[in-house]
C-alpha cells in the first residue's frame, strides 16, 4: 500500500507540536515532533507566525516530501475553509485567522485544518481505543472538557462546527457555578482540573506545594495518600462527569465512549465516583456501554489531524 507523509500541527493553548506523520501502513508513523510554547497572549498573528515556522521547519526534516499540512486547533474550526472562527480569551486574537489559507501562502502545500479535540477523536476512532467501534464517543478531560462523536468514520460536526461541547451541557452540581463560556451551572468548571483544584482549596487543601501553585497531579497523589479533602474534590468532579457521561450516552448510544486527558488518570477516588455515576444516570439498554482509557495519548491530535487531510479530498500525492 501507498503511504503519505503529511506535516501535523497541534495547536493548544500552552504549545503547538509539529511533526510529520506517515500514513498508509498497518499503524500510523509519527516522527521528528517539536514542540514550542503557544505564547498565546502575544495574539494571534504571532502565533500564526510561530505555527508557519514550524511547518516550515517540518517540511526540512521530513524524510519523503510530504503531500501537504493537516492541522488540529483550539477553538471552533470551519472544516471547509480552515478558518478558525471563535476563540475564547486563552487565544486572544485567534479567532478570525483564515489558518489554512496563511500556511498555504506560505508553505506551499494544501493544508486542512480541525478542532483539537476533533481531530484527537478522529485519531483515537480509526487507531486508537475506538478501532473495532462501528461509532465512539471521544471525552477528553484536562484543563477544560471537550468532546467528540464519531460514526463510521466520520465526525459529528453540527450546524455551526462545534458538536461534541460536552464540558459546556447542563450539569446539576454545577447549579449557580460561572462557566468561561459566559454560561452558568455547566460541567467543564466542576469537573475539569482547575475545578477540582478550586474545590479542593474550597475544602481546606493548600493553595500551594513546595512553592508551586498546587495542580491536580499532586492533588491525585494526596487523595491515594487519604487526604479528605482530596479524595472529596476528585470524588465530586468523577460524579459530575459520570452523570452527564449517562445523559449523553442515552442520547448518542455509542459503541464504545473513549476517555482521554490527564484527568480521566486519578485514581480510583475519581474512577470509581464517574463509573457509579454513570451507571446511575445511563439506561438499561446502554449501561454496559464501554468506557474506555484513550490508546493514544498526546500523539491523538497528530494521528487526526493527518487522517483529516488525507480523507479531505487530497488523498493524491
């Protein structure tokens, strides 16, 4: 079988990784990744100019000449264009970049571009924990929660491009709690990392460590040490997210839901809390419904941005 090369990009909000991606074979080949910081505050015309750098850095390095650019990024994409068309205040000035137009420009090589956590679904769905699923639904949970549905292959996008926002659907612990979506009383701010951190200081935990602000990685390991307050923010964040796991697994009726993120790897303070929640809320029919830890970890974005562009209409080298 033929194989592609494709130079991968995945735009977050703290670093974009950039590397070349070879399709084609019985595994996806991932190879001369870099990664550099996003500087997201310095806007979005320096961040474009970093990404465009580091494509251009990329094509050097890559071993065949690669068959053009497939790009995941934070915010809400228009798949059709490559235009990001809103970003919230972690990237100021993101929203508006014509993204794929502006590599093109520069770089020479057609480009697709896609929602970070639509291109990590679509990489776990064909390689990862969802590649025997007829359909998935893909959670990733870290600083904030995204999600992703997939059927066959292809990715539920929506009317407007932003279908599979499960850190902001109704979540009944998050009643009264701001959202940074403007919102109130939705999932991400509970159930994400800074929410857990924030509920734990909330129940007397330290604000700091060793002269670090305090982070869930060190919350993780007091809750597996006893911690009370510890094991009480993880439990209520498992909670929050297993409820709503049910609600949409009622709904959707996935083969298989795929979890993903440095959150879905607490302990069993937060496993055990998401799972009995879930069962709670999901019926019958679907509560032996799989879920999942994601097989691919941060290469997911790569391994879907590069399957976007190959099944994009440029499958031709």
């Amino acid at each position: 079988m033929d194989t592609k090369t494709i130079v991968s990009v995945d735009i977050g909000g703290t670093k974009i990784a950039c590397g070349l991606v070879v399709l084609g074979g019985e595994q996806p080949v991932i190879y001369g990744v870099e990664k550099v910081p996003t500087c997201a505050m310095e806007g979005g015309k320096q961040v474009l100019a970093r990404v465009i750098e580091q494509v251009q850095g990329a094509i050097e390095r890559a071993e065949e000449p690669p068959c053009g650019v497939g790009i995941s990024s934070a915010g809400v994409v228009n798949p059709r264009n490559g235009d990001i068309t809103f970003a919230n205040d972690l990237m100021p000035g993101w929203g508006g970049t014509a993204l794929a137009t502006e590599v093109t420009a520069s770089c020479g090589l057609p480009c697709r571009v896609l929602n970070d956590v639509h291109a990590h679904a679509l990489g776990e769905a064909r390689w990862g924990g969802g590649r025997d699923a007829a359909s998935c639904l893909v959670v990733a949970v870290g600083t904030g929660i995204g999600g992703a549905f997939i059927e066959h292959g292809h990715i539920m996008l929506g009317a407007h491009d932003e279908a599979g926002h499960i850190g902001h659907v109704c979540c009944p612990a998050a009643a009264g709690v701001p959202c940074s979506c403007g919102a109130t009383g939705h999932l991400e701010p509970i159930a994400a990392g800074p929410g857990i951190i924030a509920e734990y200081v909330r129940l007397g935990g330290d604000e700091t460590y060793d002269g670090k602000p305090m982070d869930g990685a060190e919350i993780d390991r007091r809750a597996a040490a006893g911690d009370e307050a510890a094991c009480a923010a993880e439990a209520r964040a498992g909670r929050a997210l297993g409820e709503v796991l049910g609600s949409m697994v009622n709904m959707l009726d996935p083969s298989v839901v795929i979890l993903s993120g440095s959150v879905a790897q607490c302990g069993p303070n937060w496993s055990d809390a998401m799972k009995e929640a879930y069962l709670g809320q999901a019926m019958p029919p679907v509560a032996t419904t799989p879920v999942v830890d994601g097989a691919l970890g941060g290469d997911a974005p790569l391994i879907g941005a590069a399957e976007n562009f190959v099944t994009s209409g440029y499958a031709e080298c």
